[in-house]
C-alpha cells in the first residue's frame, strides 16, 4: 500500500529511466557531436541556426520547473487576474524582439551581460 508522500517501484523506475536518458543524450552529444568551440557556439549556436530552434530555446530557458509549478497555485490564489501577467509577457516578448534584440544581434554580443 503506497500513500500520496512516497514512491512506488514504478515511479523509481520511471525517474531512473528519465535520468538515465538524459545522462545518455549528453555522453552522445558530446562524444559524437564535436563540442563547442566557443562561447558564441554555446550560447547562440555559432549564428548559424534558423528562427525556430532559437525561439524554442528560448521558450524552454523561459519556462523554468519553479514557472510550471507555481502558476497553478498563482491562478488558484488569485484567481482570473492572473491573466494580467500574461498580457505583460506578451508586450514583453514584443519590446524585447523589436527594440533590443536588433541592437544586441547588430552588435554581435552573446548576453546583455557582455
């Protein structure tokens, strides 16, 4: 009998096998893929990627495990309001793409930190 607060066999399964995956994903790709040269290979994928794969690297960056647990509570403590927050995201992913990222491209820098 398992309650709400432990693991089964089955959920140690599950999180080994993710875990193991994952770990085989990076031994792969970094024995197979080449590696990173440089920092710009790192953190922009030396220029040389499309649109698509930079926005969905983003977006995954964006939404951290502390985002997709909290917002359910958020929404559940304060209700429909919530939705404000999102209407500030998108007016921020609008700004950003439009006034910053030009600059930061134009000057060829990999992080506002730079």
């Amino acid at each position: 009998m398992s309650s709400v607060g432990s693991f089964s066999v089955w959920d140690y399964v599950v999180f080994t096998l993710m875990l193991v995956i994952s770990a085989g994903i990076g031994v792969y790709y970094a024995f197979a893929g080449g590696g990173q040269s440089s920092s710009a290979d790192f953190l922009v994928g030396g220029r040389s990627m499309t649109a698509v794969p930079v926005a969905l690297s983003l977006t995954a960056s964006f939404m951290s495990a502390i985002t997709v647990l909290g917002t359910p509570v958020e929404v559940y403590q304060y209700g429909a309001i919530f939705i404000l927050i999102c209407f500030s995201y998108v007016l921020m992913v609008a700004v950003s793409s439009e006034i910053f990222l030009p600059i930061f491209y134009r000057l060829g820098i990999t992080s506002t930190y730079e």
